[in-house]
C-alpha cells in the first residue's frame, strides 16, 4: 500500500479479508471505505432526523406548512 505504514500482523489480516471477499486489496479498502462514508453519512442523517422530529416549534412549522397529517381512522374492535 502505497504511502501507508501497517504492521505485518494488520497487512496479513487486510489481504486474508480481500482474499475472501475474492477482490484485490486496493479494491476491497476502497470498498471498506465507501461502506464506511455511507455508513457515516447514515448515523449523521440519522442523528439530524432524530433531532428535527423532536423539535416541537420545528414540527409546527412544518404542520403549518405542509398541513398536520389526518388522524389516524381505526375500525372499532369487537370485545
């Protein structure tokens, strides 16, 4: 790996894992890679997601907006 200082231990268990995986080494890191900018742009979406929703003036705005969504209809049940 080019510019990149690993131990042997680390090297020989990042090839044994592309090996698996049947890729190239330089491919599956750059696969590694990606799978973990998505990941992180998933907890960060995530993160942003939760915070919005639990935001009542934030919740507000967009039911004035967009409109509050319809209640809910259910059938009553039999006993």
């Amino acid at each position: 790996m080019a510019g990149i200082e690993i131990d042997d231990t680390t090297a020989d268990e990042l090839q044994a894992l592309a090996d698996a995986a049947g890729l190239p080494l330089d491919t599956y890191l750059a696969q590694v890679a990606q799978e973990k900018r998505h990941e992180r742009a998933l907890n960060e979406g995530a993160a942003i997601f939760r915070q919005v929703t639990s935001d009542p003036e934030t919740i507000a705005a967009f039911d004035a907006e967009y409109g509050a969504p319809a209640p809910a209809h259910t059938a009553p049940r039999a006993a």
